[in-house]
C-alpha cells in the first residue's frame, strides 16, 4: 500500500478490483480544505479511462509487477515481437501495450517489459537511446550565437528538437523521459 500522494504518472495501482496505469496526476491544496490527488488513469485490461480523486491520506494498493529483459526483435501485422534474453521464448505484444515506446525502439534494443500475472502490461524503455537523423532543416549561417533548435525525424520517425548544427546522418543520444537531445553519439 501506498499513499495517494505517492502516484506518479506510469505507475501501475489495483483500484476497484482492476489493474489501472495512472495517466496524469494533479496534486490540489485548496485553501483550508484538505488536499486531494486527481489521478485520470487506464484499465490495463479493458482499456477504459476513468478519473478518480483520492484523498491525501488514502491508501492505495501499488501492483507489485515481475519484470523480464527482453530483446525487441521486429513488428508486422500481428504486432510487436520480442525475445526473453534468458529463456529465449518469443513474445508478441499488442500496441495498446507499447504504445508511444515504439518510437524509441530498434531491431536488438534490449528493455525491460513488466508482467502482471503472467501477463504483458507493459514495457520500461532504457533512459538513453542512440537514434539517426534521417530528416531535418539545413543548419542556419549564424545560428550559433544563440541557442535555437530545429525539429529532426529520426529514424523510427520521432520528432525531436536538437541545435542548428545537427545534419541528416547524424546519431543522437535521445533521453527516454522527456524526449530530449542530449549529445552526439
């Protein structure tokens, strides 16, 4: 158990008898009335949203998840196929599962994909990937005087902003958490 004020957007409660993934979290302190949590979240397995506020001293009971490396091995038709690096099973998850994560994804990037039950509820990307420019504005003359950035499509077609000088070619460090340039790889 966990208290309500503990919920961070991604984390994984039992509510009313079903696994729900919270989505957004607002803490609120009106005035002289006691503070509350508005959490929008998802049932993982029927896939509807709901909104909910707990009061800042309830208890909620956090999912306690097993967790597998898995290795991404390719997408078709029938969905996402990964790999378990230790039993060496293959695993098709579904895109309601993944989500916004492909675009993070290469053929043998190794993650982390969470089980509840048995079953596949979701998947932990590495904080760090290494992606190819594949599309972006010629740099500006000039542009180094101050900091401007400039949209870039990598190679699994997400869109980041990164500085003037970045070229088509280019590999990036991208960070998970918010979708940010980091470096040159």
């Amino acid at each position: 158990m966990i208290q309500a004020t503990e919920i961070r957007p991604g984390t994984l409660i039992i509510f009313e008898k079903g696994l729900w993934r919270a989505m957004t979290v607002q803490h609120i302190t009106p005035g002289n009335w006691r503070g509350m949590v508005q959490v929008k979240m998802r049932n993982i397995q029927t896939g509807s949203q709901t909104e909910h506020r707990f009061g800042s001293g309830d208890k909620v009971e956090k999912a306690s998840l097993e967790t597998h490396e898995m290795e991404y091995l390719y997408s078709d038709s029938q969905g996402h196929h990964f790999m378990n690096n230790e039993s060496y099973e293959q695993l098709t998850l579904a895109e309601d599962v993944i989500g916004e994560s492909m675009k993070y994804l290469l053929p043998n990037t190794t993650i982390e994909v969470d089980f509840y039950e048995g079953n596949p509820v979701g998947i932990e990307l590495p904080t760090i990937v290494t992606l190819k420019v594949v599309d972006t504005q010629p740099s500006m003359k000039g542009a180094t005087a101050s900091a401007s950035y400039k949209p870039a499509r990598m190679e699994t077609g997400l869109e980041v902003n990164v500085p003037q000088f970045i070229q088509v070619g280019d590999v990036l460090n991208i960070d998970t958490r918010d979708n940010s340039y980091i470096e040159r790889a």
